[in-house]
C-alpha cells in the first residue's frame, strides 16, 4: 500500500481529531502503566490491563487509517509522525500533542531527538 503524504497544511487540518485520539491514547496508556506496575496484580486488573490494550489498539488504527502513526510507547509526550516529501525526499513530519501545530520534520532514521523546524523555502511533495 502506497503511504500517503501529507503537506504540514494538511497535517493542521487533521489534528483537531488526532488531538483528541492521542490524548485517549495517552490516558489508557498511562492507566494500563499504572496497573502493570502493581507488584500483585488482581485477575480483574489484569482484565482491565487486556481492555485498555485492546482499545488503544483501535485507536491506533484509528490514526493508521488517517495515514499518520503513533510514536511514544511511554505514553508520555504523545509523537505522532506523518509521511511527507521533501524537496523530493521522503520524510516524518512531527507533532506532540503539547504543541499547536505540526511544524517539526526529520529523517525515517533521524528520530524525535534530531527533529528540524519546518521553513518556509521547503518544497513539499
């Protein structure tokens, strides 16, 4: 399946709704952490852990539908990357849910610690 690229206008646009499908990620994440640190944990918390994780599930394919995808499995800063082109290569546009907008972009073998700020002379797709 052919990924599709978004421009950061597009991503913008899209993140009223992954706004509020991260920030339920995050919560069922923190919560299933929570549990799984428990040093005994109940058959009724180790139900609730299986639930939280079936429905973060669906909410991650909630995103992957949408074309972008979810990147902090310590449910902590809430990164979502978007496919992107520019300046004809293929690139990660960058959000985390404290942040207004999408406006971060880096490499597929850069990762979040070598992020660049978006400018206006990049040409996307």
């Amino acid at each position: 399946m052919t990924p599709h690229f978004f421009t950061p206008s597009e991503a913008n646009r899209r993140l009223p709704y992954i706004k509020k499908v991260v920030a339920d990620i995050l919560a069922k994440g923190k919560e299933g952490k929570a549990l799984r640190l428990m040093p005994y944990p109940t058959p009724t918390m180790k139900q609730k852990i299986e639930e939280l994780d079936a429905q973060i599930k669906v909410l991650l394919l909630e995103l992957e539908a949408i074309g972008c995808s979810f990147k902090d499995w310590n449910f902590e800063i809430g990164l979502v990357d978007f496919p992107t082109v520019i300046n004809g290569r293929e690139m990660l546009l960058c959000w985390r849910c404290d942040e207004k907008e999408v406006a971060w972009f880096h490499g597929h073998d850069d990762g979040y610690s070598n992020r660049q700020r978006i400018t206006s002379e990049m040409i996307f797709s």
